[in-house]
C-alpha cells in the first residue's frame, strides 16, 4: 500500500513536463485524465491531486468535498472547482505541503488564476474580456472619467454645467427619454454579455457534475451558500485569513455591505421606474419615499462595503493573491464606490449649482460599471452561484468513488 508521502509525491509528478499550454496526459494511482489546455489548468488538476492524497482540508469548503468525488480534473472539472472557490486562504493556513515545501500547494493562488481566466474564457466578446483582465483599473477609470467628460460636454451644450436646476431635477440636465435612450442599450449590453457568458459557464460543467438538471432542493441550499457567502466563513465559522494566520469575519461582512447595498440601490432604481411608468410619477422623490429609502440604504452599505474591501485588499497576505489580477479587483471595487459615493453627493448637492457637474461623473461611473460588469470581479458572483448550484445538484448523486467525507 502506498504510503501519504508516496501518493502525495506521485501527484507532484503530475505537473512535470509542462511546455506551453500543451501537457502530456497525467495520472496518479493508475487512473487517467485528459490533458489539460493552460498552465492555470495544469496546476490546478496537480494541487487537486496531491490535496486529494492528502485529504486534511476535506471539511474545509465545498471545493474538497467536490475534488474528493474526482480522481482525475478535466478542463470542465477545474473550473468549476475554481468558481467554488472563495479565497478564504484557510486551506493554506493548514496546508503542510504550502511554501517553501517542495509541493509548492498554494490552492488560492491557483484557483484566482484559473478564476481569472474562466471570465474570459467565458465572456462575450472574449476580447473584452481580456482588455479588462489585464488592465482592470486603469480600463475602469479611463471609461468613468471619459464618459464624465462626454456627458459634461452634453450638458454644457442643454444649459451649463454650473448652475441651480429648478427643483433639483435631474430631467431639468437631461430630459428623460434622452438618459433612458443612453442607459437602456449599456444595461441590455451588460445583461446581455453576462448572460451568454453565464450559460456558456453552466453547459461547460453540468456534465462535469453529473448532468442532472436543477430541483427546487438543490436550487434552494445554492442560493442560500451564495446569499449567506456561506464559504467564507474558513471552514469553521470563524471566517477569513487576511495578513496574518488569524480568523476574521471582515470580508464576509463587508462583501455583504457591497452585495446587499447593490441590491438596494439597484431596487430603489426599479422602483422609480415603476413609479414613472405605471403610476406617472416623475423624479425627483421626497426623502421619505422608497426609491430615496432604498438608494441612501444601498449606497451608504456600499460605500462601506467596497472602503472595506480596498482596505483589506492592500493589507492580504500575499500568498492568498495572484497578482496579475490586481488591477482587475481594484477598478471593480473603485467603480462601486464611485458609483455609491457620487450618487450619495447627488441626493447632498441637489439644491446647489454643482448639481449638473456631479449628475455627469454619477452616470458616467454607473455606465462604467455596467459595461465593464460582464468581465470581471462583478462576473464572478454569477460563476460562483452557479458553480454552487451545481454543487448542491452533485452531492444530491451518488458518489461512484464512495469517497467522499460528506
């Protein structure tokens, strides 16, 4: 019987002889897969292999309980194992075969690399996908501030872009059909493009979960793991690893502040649509109406949320990230907060002359979110619901191996 230390160094192996993105077919304990098309694909199926060896992290999060229903991880497999993945860095803490260990497992650090690569692997049109990828930030600044400065000059030619607006009225800058005919075509884009890259995502690993189709069970356990960020608690309830090997609830905490806050100002724009349209009521809305409720709610949670997650950003141990997302990560929580803190100013500044100035930078930051939103960090949550989706339908199966700890 082969040793832990003899499984574990025959998984090692697996990732040997890697050239390019071509890889030879690996194995560990006889059984074979099929080669693997990345090197973030390749390290992923050879971390998998030796933590499946290993087997110490099992209880951790979804990821081990999935990886111990496989001895061998296609394409299909990796990814959707990387979107189960939540970055809580407790597997590493844990890890005896982390750094400086020959094994070099740092599950993590592959698994946002693969992360990374699946939105655009994904992503209608890839290309954009891999514009943002790379120069996340500077893409997400250069296009809030461009579309500002577009809309400043439009609002220069109506009126003036300095001056008090009869009643605070938005309407008074823009009329209505004009920013209802420059937002509606960006949001049905956005919906669009995450659409087809959502569907193109769940194709790709239902058969890699066992191809059952969604119940109401399952559907219900994977919508609440997504909505309670169930698996950012470490394993154990006590949370995140950030800097340092100590438990912290602060990322859960504060991407529920950015998450539900999105979700109340994105709720207190429908309402106000609804009271447009069905009821003939037009903006702007007392401070005691829902849509004003709604959005000084959702955007003060997000601008907590998203100052938060910028913090512990740039205070994370090192080993929990991949760089080369960094500027990815930092343009999504950046045009959040842009889009929070200049729409809270717009409720402040709607009596004053710098109304029509500060209407432009809130909706050229709000237009670039939305067409930055199918590429990047925003992405994610759709993968990662999905991926817990059909997590929730694959431990409803049978487990053929009889492996698993669940």
């Amino acid at each position: 019987m082969q040793t832990l230390e003899s499984l574990t160094k025959e998984a090692q192996r697996l990732g040997e002889g890697v050239s390019g993105a071509a890889v030879q077919r690996m194995s560990i304990g006889g059984l074979s897969g099929p080669a693997a098309e990345s090197p973030a694909e390749v390290e992923v199926a050879r971390q998998m292999a030796i933590c499946n060896a290993c087997r110490y992290c099992e209880g951790f999060c979804a990821v081990f309980p999935a990886m111990t229903r496989r001895l061998d991880f296609g394409q299909a497999d990796v990814h959707y194992l990387a979107n189960l993945c939540h970055n809580c860095g407790a597997c590493l803490h844990a890890c005896q075969y982390a750094p400086p260990h020959e094994f070099m497992v740092n599950v993590p650090r592959a698994m946002a690399q693969l992360r990374g690569q699946t939105y655009t692997d994904y992503a209608w049109p890839a290309a954009l996908g891999g514009l943002y990828r790379r120069n996340g930030l500077v893409v997400a600044l250069a296009l809030a501030l461009g579309l500002a400065l577009f809309l400043m000059l439009a609002a220069a030619r109506q009126g003036g872009l300095w001056g008090a607006v009869p009643e605070g009225s938005f309407y008074a800058i823009f009329p209505h059909n004009l920013m209802v005919s420059m937002f509606l075509p960006v949001f049905l884009f956005a919906m669009l493009a995450l659409g087809l890259g959502l569907t193109r995502f769940w194709r790709a690993v239902k058969p890699a979960t066992g191809g059952a189709d969604l119940g109401g069970a399952a559907a219900a356990e994977g919508a609440h793991a997504a909505l309670r960020l169930k698996y950012l608690d470490g394993g154990h309830g006590e949370g995140c690893h950030n800097e340092d090997d100590g438990w912290t609830q602060a990322r859960r905490r504060y991407h529920h502040l950015t998450f539900y806050g999105f979700m109340f100002c994105f709720a207190a724009t429908s309402i106000a649509t609804i009271y447009h349209y069905v009821f003939g009521w037009q903006a702007p809305y007392g401070w005691t109406s829902l849509p004003k409720l709604f959005g000084i709610t959702g955007g003060v949670a997000m601008v907590m949320g998203t100052v938060g997650l910028w913090r512990l950003r740039m205070r994370r141990h090192s080993d929990h990230l991949e760089p080369s997302q960094h500027g990815m990560d930092l343009g999504f929580i950046a045009l959040l907060f842009l889009t929070a803190s200049t729409g809270l100013l717009l409720m402040l500044l709607k009596e004053t002359a710098a109304l029509p100035a500060m209407l432009c930078v809130h909706l050229g930051a709000v237009m670039a979110l939305f067409l930055t939103m199918p590429y990047g960090k925003f992405a994610h949550g759709f993968y990662r619901s999905a991926a817990l989706l059909r997590y929730a339908v694959e431990r409803r199966l049978p487990n053929k191996l009889g492996l698993s700890g669940e």
